[in-house]
C-alpha cells in the first residue's frame, strides 16, 4: 500500500507532464463546440419565432345610413354570412312614400316638357302663318305700286279722273301699313317661340332635379336594407327589433372572412426575414392544428412609429430599446372546424434561411 502510495506521488499528471498539448487540445475542443452551434444555428435550426403575435383582420361596425325603426334582425350573434346577406330591416314606409312623391314630381316635369313642347309646334305653325301673310300682303301691295304708278301716269297726261288717283294712292298706303303689321306679327310669333324655349329649359331642369329627388328617394329606400358588403361573421350584436337608430349608430361589429396573422418581431430577428418565405404558426387555443402561412410583407418601421403617441428620442434620457417591427403573415389554410378571430394569440416561426 505504501509502494503503490509512493509511486503514485512520484509520477506526474499528463497536465504536468505535457502542458502544452493539453491546452492546445482543450482549445480544440472549444472551438469544435462553438462552431457546431453556429452550424446547428445556421443550418440545422434555420427559424426565427416570436410570442408577441395574434390573429388580425379589418373589422369595422355596422350601421344604417337612415334613421327609423328596425322591423326585422336577419341574424343572431356570431353567425357566418355572404356577401349581400341581409342582416337588418329598417321600417320602410316613410321612404317608400317619398320615392312615389318624387315619382309624381318626376311625371309632373314630364309632363310640362310635353306641354311646353306642343305649345312651341302651334307657335312654329303660327309663325309660318305669319310668314304666309306677310307673302300675301307684299304682293298686293305691288298690286297697289303698279295701280298707283298707272293712275298717276294717266294724271300727268290729263287721262285719268282725280277720284281714281286718290283711290289707288290711298291702296298702295293701306297696302303698306298691312305689310308692316304682318312683319310685326311674325317678329311677335318668333319672339314668343323663344319664350317658350326658355320655358321648355327650364322645365328641363325642373325634370332633372325630380330625377335626382327619384333617385335619392330609391336609395334612401335601399339603405333601410343593411346588408353585407363581404363574406364574414357578426359579432357583438347590439340590434333589436323595435329598436329606433339613427345613422351612424353601430347595430354590430363585423368580422370579414380575410384575416391574417401580425407578428411583432424584434428587430434583430428580421434581418434575413423576406416576403414568401414560409411560417408554421402553433394558435394557442387549438395546439392539436397544423397551419403553415407565408410571409406577406415587413412594415417599413417600428411599431412605436406609428402610435398615436410615439416616441421622441431627442428629449430626456435616451436608452436604447430594442424595437418590434410588425409583420403580416398570410394563412391559405385557416380550420374551417374551429371559430378563429382577431386578437386569438399564436405562435409563429419563420423559416428564414
């Protein structure tokens, strides 16, 4: 016991003994191991994931754009419906009443037109009966010219009696005066047709505006129907029949069918992140489901940013932070089993390399 005792103490350790190898091979092993965990990072685990991530879509509050009282609610809380699905009834009584009186005024300017326009042709007509006279007249009246110049010819040669000059002097004048009345007759005709023109003009626009009232009636009319403008779901569902609203009022939210996943990333883990690449997302409430999305887009900035109170970095202390930059990831394959809302958390992991 004392011999091997002895001999133990005599020999050196292989440290001692060869000191210089020892630490190269300790260095070796040291640099195996860190390079074979760059090389599980990079290669073997090429992912990047975050906690900070939840289902997001734009949902928006539905409301009527006519006051009245809801007669009908077409669903019940967080039902699935599509597009142009009715989903409330507002009383329409009041509006299909005055679409029939912007109706009657509508018929009304119609009729005025056709009334204004019959008077213009029994105007155009009486214009081309003043024109016929004014034909008539100027040919007495060169009746009257050449008998006038006759008898004064038969005057000047002492032929002719004076009775007979008078008389045809006093024709030529009276030919002369009906001429002017049937001038001044057809320029009144053809003043009048411009008057009734003005008429019909604006009893044109007095059909426009009855247009514009019929058309504002029929939609006035149409809103007291609300319906979807897309595929989704209602949710919170404050409508009831019975129930007097006002325009603007929120009868319910609703959620469209397009959602998608924002995740807040830090913005140390987006530098190899690129639009396409693929994502498996783990949803919290349904682990057991497989769903995989792609990369849609990278905001172009923090989250901070574009807060209603963002960060002034150039007053007080500055301490630096590290940021999150959303990200919008896309899902082909949402369960159809399960219901999936905004706001529901999840995890996702980009494959980025």
């Amino acid at each position: 016991m004392d011999r091997e005792t002895s001999d133990s103490r005599a020999k050196p350790g292989v440290l001692r003994r060869h000191p210089l190898a020892a630490g190269m091979g300790l260095v070796l092993i040291a640099a195996t191991v860190a390079g074979g965990y760059a090389y599980w990072r990079a290669d073997i685990r090429p992912y990047e994931s975050t906690d900070d991530a939840f289902v997001d879509a734009r949902q928006f509050s539905i409301a009527p754009k006519v006051p009245g009282y809801v007669t009908d609610v077409a669903v019940t809380d967080n039902q699935h419906v599509e597009a142009g699905a009715t989903l409330f009834t507002i009383d329409q009584r009041d509006y299909r009443t005055a679409l029939d009186q912007a109706q009657a005024q509508f018929n009304s300017a119609q009729a005025s037109i056709q009334n204004v326009e019959a008077q213009i042709a029994a105007q155009h007509a009486q214009v081309d009966e003043a024109q016929a006279q004014i034909d008539q007249t100027q040919a007495a009246l060169r009746f009257a010219e050449e008998d006038a110049a006759r008898y004064e010819d038969l005057k000047s040669r002492g032929n002719g009696s004076v009775q007979q000059y008078q008389q045809s002097a006093s024709n030529l004048k009276q030919q002369q005066a009906n001429l002017a009345h049937a001038k001044a007759a057809l320029t009144a005709a053809q003043l009048q047709v411009g008057s009734l023109e003005a008429q019909r003009a604006s009893a044109v626009a007095e059909l426009a505006q009855a247009k514009a009232q019929v058309d504002q009636a029929e939609l006035n009319l149409s809103y007291t129907s609300v319906t979807a403008a897309q595929p989704g779901r209602v949710v919170r569902l404050s409508g009831a029949k019975g129930e007097y609203v006002q325009p603007g009022q929120s009868l319910s939210m609703f959620v469209p069918d397009d959602i998608w996943v924002t995740a807040n990333f830090k913005e140390t883990q987006i530098t190899d992140m690129r639009p396409g690449q693929p994502v498996d997302i783990r949803i919290d409430a349904y682990p057991d489901h497989t769903i995989t999305g792609h990369v849609e887009s990278v905001q172009p900035g923090s989250g901070t940013a574009f807060s209603l109170l963002p960060a002034e970095n150039a007053t007080g202390n500055y301490i630096k932070v590290v940021q999150r930059i959303p990200v919008k990831i896309g899902v082909g394959n949402w369960p159809t089993d399960v219901a999936i809302g905004p706001g529901m958390s999840v995890v996702p992991t980009v494959t980025v390399r």
